[in-house]
C-alpha cells in the first residue's frame, strides 16, 4: 500500500513540476513580450523627440532668418533717413 501512495505522490510531484515548468515558460514569453512592447515605446519615444528637436531647430532658424532681415531692414532705413537729411 505504502509503495502505492508513494508511486502516486511521485506521480503528483512529476505533474506539479511539470506545471510549475510550463507557467515558468509561459511566464518567460509574457515577460519578453513586455520587454519588446517597452523597448518599441521607447524607440518611438525616441523618434518622436528627434522629430520634436527637428521642428524646433527649424522654428528657430526661421526666426532668426525673420530677425535678421528685420535688422538689415531697420538699418537701411536708419542709412536712409540719414541720408535724407544730409
């Protein structure tokens, strides 16, 4: 009887280990999936701050080109009405 309960508590362990493995790789994939996902957020993360960086460095070279021409457009009017005067 003894060897009865044994073989079937041997029996039993095989099939908790066995279930142990199978949510362990289960567990495994789930979490490389989310590593995956989480890498994936990150690089367009990523593209979306170079895209942001992008816009900006292009609004500010447009507003200095608009700067610039704003002073080179006072100063031709400040020679002008110089010269009027002369």
């Amino acid at each position: 009887m003894k060897y009865v309960i044994l073989g079937g508590l041997l029996l039993a362990a095989y099939a908790l280990a066995n279930t142990d493995w199978d949510s362990r790789s289960e567990w495994r994939r789930a979490r490389a999936e989310a590593r995956r996902e989480r890498v994936e957020v990150m690089h367009q993360a990523a593209r979306a701050r170079a895209e942001l960086r992008r816009d900006a460095a292009e609004v500010r070279r447009e507003a200095q080109r608009d700067a610039r021409r704003a002073r080179e457009g006072a100063r031709r009017a400040a020679r002008q009405w110089r010269e009027s005067y002369r």
